[in-house]
C-alpha cells in the first residue's frame, strides 16, 4: 500500500444508496430522530392544535375523519354476546337464552345517557363515537372509570368520564399553565412520568396523571392534578382506558391521525381560498374615473353601503363599483384566468397522496365516485381494510374493556347468572365472549354480491351469521326469530281467510 496517502473509504451497502452523503440529491438530507419521547411527546402539544383546526377548517380534514367516524363506528358497536358454550357446558338453547338476558341488560345500561356517562352528555354509542374521533384527531384519548349511586331505573353504578388528551399531563408547579416536556418523577416510588403517564421500573403503565385543566386555560383556579391508577388494586379491572395506536416500542402518547397530512392540508386550504377570492375578484365589474374634479364632490367610491368615515386613498372592488381617483393616478391589472383549468387535477393529485396516507382512497375521501364499478370496488375494498382494523382496535381498547367491568357489575349484583365468574379465570373469559357489529361495507352492486354470498354460504367458505354481518350489519339470529314469527303469522292469516273463501263459493 503506498504510504504517504490516507485510504479511500468506499461506499458499501446502505451507505451507496439511502445513507449516502456524497450524493448530490442526499447531502442535504439531513434528518434526526431520537426516542419517541422526543419526537413524539414534544411534538405532540403543536400537532394536536394544528390537527383540530384543520378538522375545523379545511373540508378535506374534516371529511377524514369523519369518513373514519362513519365507517368505522357509524350508529354505535353493539353488543352481540358469545360466551364459550362448550367450555361452559352449555346447550345452544341454553346459550341463546344467556346471550339474549346479557345483551338486554347491557342495552339497558347503554342505551340511556345519564346510566353511562359520567357527563350525562351521551349514550354508550354516543360515547364511542366521541372517543374515536378524539382519538383520531388528539392521538389518543382516555376513558376514566367512576361509580355513581345506582336508581330504580338504572341498577348499576359503573360511569364512563371520557377525558381529553390535554389534560393527562405531567404535574408542573402551581402557577404554570403548559405542560412540561421534561421527564417527570414519582417522588413516592420513584417511577418516570412521561406526558402525564407514568411508567415502572420495567416500562409498564402503572398510573395516569390528570390535570384539572387544559394547558394556557384562562382560570383563577390553581393547577391539581390526580393521580388514578391504571389498574384496580383489589380486582385488577382497568380504572383508565387509553385508546391510541403505537407506531414506535415504548410509545406511551399517541399521535395524531393527521400528522402525516398536516402540510399538505393546510397548504390545499391556503390554495383554495386563493383561487376563490380570485375567481371571485375576476367576477366584479369595477370602473375607474380619472377627473381633474375634487373625488370628495363625487357620489362614489362607496362599496356596497355607505360608509360612515371614508378615506379618499381606498378604493374598493365589488358589483357594479365606480370609484373616482385622483389626477394622476392609474389602475393596471394583471390577466389571470380564473377559475385556473389546473385546479382540480392539481387538487385530485394532492388528495391520492393525502388519501394513501390516511388510508381513505381520494374518491372516497372527496366522495366523488366518478371511476368504474371495478375501481370504485376497489377503492372501496382497501379502505375497508383500514375501517375494520380501527375498528378491531376500538373494540379492544374501549368496547371490550367496558363490557368486561360491566359483567363483573352484573354477575356481582346478581342481575346476570354466571357459575364459576369469580372463582376460575378461564371460566371468566369464556362467560365474556363477545363480538360487536357495526356498519357493514355497503354494496354497490347488491345482485351480485347477495349472490356471492350466497354462494359462499352454499360452499361452507361462510356461515349465514358471517354473511349478515358482511351484507348489512344485521344479526342472523334475530332475523331468523323475526321471519319464524313473520312466517307463522302470514300462516295463520292464510288460514283464516281460505274458509271464508269456501263458504262464498259453496253459497254460488
């Protein structure tokens, strides 16, 4: 080797190609992440203000997640129970008896809202409806549970306090109002407190801090907080549910579903409303008077009403506007064509990225449903991929969760009969069994898929609950309970109407 010379280093692997820094295109690519602490939780104030006044302000956000709101929850999960009926030794009669007493009791529970809402705001379905899309906008969301005195109407106790993202915190000093990005300690045990969730030594959640307001809120009230752990000590049954999505081990807040989208949302609304106040400018019929007269003796240069106190430097653009000005003065406009024939193939491109990002194909995301039927399908399909994935995920954060510490309410109280619920956690899990049926995908061409279906039943590759469930949301069994009863009373009316029919032909 000759001396004298340092060693040329090649590039190998990863370093040719995206950790490249001799590439003219990757030498300006500079980018930094840490822990998700870091790039998460400080982050997540900004993001969760930004997202919501995006839902509040640009269409495109608000379609977003509301599309999620109607597909993934629509009018409410419901309860269908499905208790292990052999495990539990159980026939299906007795099975279908259970089922039908569990999901009357619970409906009794959830389908008022001051028997399930600490707020008394919101039924149970209205309930799921508002933590989705808190989730969906705030990251996450948190579900506190509290007990109430039961009623006469209403025999149980459990509430379900539904609580903002902003206000699980970590605990800051009296007289501060935003809440502290460094690492907060439990003086008591000694665990770390990361943005209000604190955590074991092993990385468990253990407790959540919540504040009793939200970060800068104008108050004379002081700061508390409290401090609720995650888990009863006596039953083990979760006291606080957090309903979010992890995309990084070790994530304990989650992130807002907009993030992704931020930018380009925000600049999508910039460049509509410019393209609307210019449409609209192009629209006015405006004429300028050059006059060597005094402007202040002439009857114009008022815009749509009088105005009060008129400045003789303003002029003004509207309908059918005539403005006097000065001598000397001139008005020269550019030519832009409005509206602008690139806009909606610009916006349509900006929403396809948006849509793959959030998971909801642009026609869906615009509801514009101008493709053919194979790619509507299509588009159609791969967001319900996503829709019922939330959905998976909303059932065994929130639905679930409660059910379970409904059940235990019930069975302790004797309302429900379950032999062996306390005594065997096996035969626990097995009496708490349940699915929960929301709105279906819907059909855009109903022939066909019915016979799909169909088909699919005739072949054993789906059960007639299966398909229901696919078809329109409904239950195979009560359907099959309602034609039995239909059917025995089109019978009987059959029945009764072929005498008369008879007498009358006898007396001809």
């Amino acid at each position: 080797m000759p001396t004298g010379k340092a060693k040329r280093v090649s590039n190998s692997g990863y370093g040719d190609a995206g950790a490249s820094w001799r590439k003219r295109a990757l030498k300006s690519f500079i980018a930094s992440s840490i822990s998700a602490r870091e790039d998460i939780d400080w982050n997540n104030y900004t993001m969760r203000q930004r997202a919501r006044m995006l839902y509040m302000a640009a269409p495109l956000a608000t379609s977003a997640v509301k599309t999620n709101r109607t597909n993934v929850i629509g009018c409410g999960l419901k309860l269908q129970s499905k208790p292990n009926a052999e495990l539990l030794g159980l026939t299906p009669e007795q099975a279908a008896a259970w089922e039908r007493r569990t999901e009357a009791e619970f409906e009794l529970w959830a389908r008022k809202k001051r028997s399930c809402d600490a707020t008394g705001i919101n039924n149970f379905y209205g309930l799921q409806q508002l933590a989705l899309t808190s989730w969906l906008l705030s990251g996450d969301v948190f579900a506190v549970m509290k007990q109430q005195s039961p009623t006469p109407l209403n025999p149980y106790s459990l509430r379900i306090h539904l609580v903002e993202a902003d206000r699980i915190m970590t605990p800051i000093g009296k007289g501060s109002t935003y809440p502290s990005v460094t690492d907060g300690k439990n003086p008591d045990n000694g665990n770390r407190i990361f943005d209000g969730v604190e955590v074991n030594h092993d990385g468990q959640i253990v407790a959540y801090h919540i504040c009793n307001h939200y970060p800068g809120q104008v108050t004379s009230e002081p700061n508390e907080f409290v401090r609720v752990e995650a888990y009863g000590s006596m039953t083990g049954l979760p006291n606080v549910l957090q309903i979010m999505d992890s995309e990084r081990p070790e994530q304990y807040r989650g992130i807002s579903y907009l993030a992704q989208v931020i930018e380009p949302m925000l600049q999508m609304r910039r460049y509509t409303e410019s393209e609307l106040q210019a449409a609209l400018i192009q629209s006015f019929f405006t004429a300028f008077v050059l006059t060597q007269a005094d402007p202040t003796e002439n009857p114009y240069n008022e815009a749509g009403q009088p105005q009060i106190s008129h400045d003789d430097d303003e002029y003004e653009m509207g309908p059918g506007q005539v403005n006097i000005m000065k001598p000397g003065e001139d008005v020269k406009f550019g030519a832009p064509t409005h509206p602008n024939a690139g806009f909606d193939a610009f916006m349509k491109c900006l929403c396809e990225q948006c849509g793959a990002a959030l998971e909801v194909p642009a026609d869906l995301l615009m509801k514009s449903f101008n493709a053919s039927y194979s790619a509507s399908r299509a588009a159609l399909m791969e967001a319900w991929k996503a829709f019922k994935m939330r959905r998976e995920w909303f059932v065994d954060d929130f639905c679930k969760p409660i059910y379970e510490i409904w059940l235990h309410e019930a069975v302790a109280r004797g309302r429900i009969q379950a032999p062996g619920f306390f005594s065997d956690p096996i035969i626990r899990e097995a009496w708490l069994g349940s699915e929960w049926i929301g709105p279906s995908q819907g059909q855009l061409d109903p022939t066909k898929e019915i016979q799909a279906e169909v088909m699919a039943v005739e072949h054993g590759f789906s059960t007639h609950e299966q398909s229901t469930i696919k078809l329109n949301g409904g239950n195979w069994n009560a359907n099959i309970r309602q034609i039995t009863e239909e059917n025995k009373k089109i019978a009987e009316a059959t029945a009764a109407a072929e005498p008369q029919g008879g007498q009358d032909n006898a007396q001809e």
